[in-house]
C-alpha cells in the first residue's frame, strides 16, 4: 500500500515539476544599440529529453538560445547541450556548447580548436538554471549558496543571494514574485544580475535584468500558460 500511495504522489507532483508553458516577455536588449522587442520561452518535451527556447525578434536584429536537457525526478534538469545565435543588421554571430556528462567532458563546438574541459559538478546552462532553481523551490529543498553557470563563453561561478517576495506590476498584471541575485567573487562596477521567480506560475521568470560592460539584458513578463505535462 506504501509503494501504491508513493506512486500516485509521484504521478501527481511530475506534472508541477517537468510541465511546459508558453511564456512572452517585453525585452529591452542593448547591445550597442538599444532594441526593443517581444521574447517568447517555451519548454516542452522532444522525445526522452525536454526544450527550452527564448527567442526574439526586433525590427533589426533577432536572438535565440536553445537548451536540450533531461528532467531526473530524485535531482531536477541536467543540460545536456546549448546553443546561442544572434543577428543584428544581417550579421550573425553564435555559440554552441554540448554536455557529455558520461565522459564529463563540456565541449565548445563553435570551436573546434579549443580544449575540452570538464564539467565541474552540477553545472547549469544559461537557460536551464531558472528550472533548477524552481525544482528546488517546489520541493522546499535547500538553494545551494552558489552556482556554476555557463555564461558567454566561459564558465563561471556565481553566488545566489535570495530576497523576499516582492509584489511586480507588470503587462501580466500584479503578481507576488521572490527576487534573486547572482554575484561574483569580484564583481564589476557595471555588472548586476537579479530575476524575479513567481510561486504562483510554478517559480517561473517574472523579471530579469542583467547588466555587464556590453550592455543591458532586462526581460518583464506580459502571458503565461501552463501546456500540461509534456
């Protein structure tokens, strides 16, 4: 009997836990230039593994990130590979990275020339740290005091500051979210990072804005919808 209510309480928590939504943000991107433009995250399932992509689109430039992962109940998402590609005026630029956690080994393919390195232990993609973060969140698991992120081109390790919720007003309306910030061990005087996570849409992104020497990443929810357990 034991067994059988363990189950059914795993059948019912997978859904919360691996679920896809649609999510679209208002994005102001400086890169050089200050663009406005609409971004849109979706996770869903493909196969035996799960996709996040954020894209957007502005009237000059575009950008998108995609991560392949895989959701393991006992631990939450493990990226397996990543990728980023951005045009701005018909130039385009990118990075992809792929994960082989059998061998341990992170690989830079959009540099065939660079050594191979390995992971060091629970390391994060850029998109998939947020689903990290939710997982343990949702199950009242202790966050880690910090964090080892890919992050452009390097891998980086991050310190998680958490606050407390705070209430947003955004074009998805007022909603209660727990705000967050990455520092580093020596940050820089223009360098900042701080996203917002909603407990109501499952920890998901409400906020983010980043700021480093090239410019300003900030997104601001406006839809949100659950796609059911992918």
């Amino acid at each position: 009997m034991l067994k059988i209510l363990f189950l059914l309480a795993y059948l019912v928590c997978l859904p919360a836990l691996a679920r896809g939504y649609e999510a679209k943000y208002d994005m102001l991107w400086s890169v050089g230039l200050k663009l406005e433009a609409e971004a849109t995250e979706t996770l869903k399932k493909n196969g035996d593994r799960y996709q996040i992509i954020l894209d957007a689109k502005a009237s000059i430039g575009s950008a998108n990130e995609t991560t392949n992962l895989v959701y393991i109940p006992e631990s939450g998402w493990r990226p397996l590979d990543y990728s980023y590609t951005q045009n701005i005026l018909g130039r385009t630029t990118g990075r992809h990275f792929r994960f082989n956690w059998n061998t341990g080994i992170l690989t830079w393919l959009h540099q065939p020339g660079r050594d191979e390195v390995t992971i060091p232990t629970n390391t994060l993609d850029p998109l998939g740290f947020r689903l990290q973060l939710a997982f343990l969140l949702m199950n009242e698991k202790n966050l880690p005091n910090a964090i080892t992120l890919l992050e452009g081109n390097d891998i980086k390790a991050r310190t998680i500051l958490a606050g407390g919720l705070e209430v947003l007003d955004t074009p998805y309306g007022k909603i209660k979210a727990q705000k967050f910030v990455l520092t580093e061990d020596n940050p820089r005087p223009e360098g900042s990072f701080e996203f917002w996570l909603a407990p109501s849409l499952d920890y998901q992104l409400v906020k983010l804005e980043k700021r480093d020497k090239k410019g300003l990443l900030a997104l601001t929810l406006k839809a949100f919808k659950k796609t059911g357990a992918p």
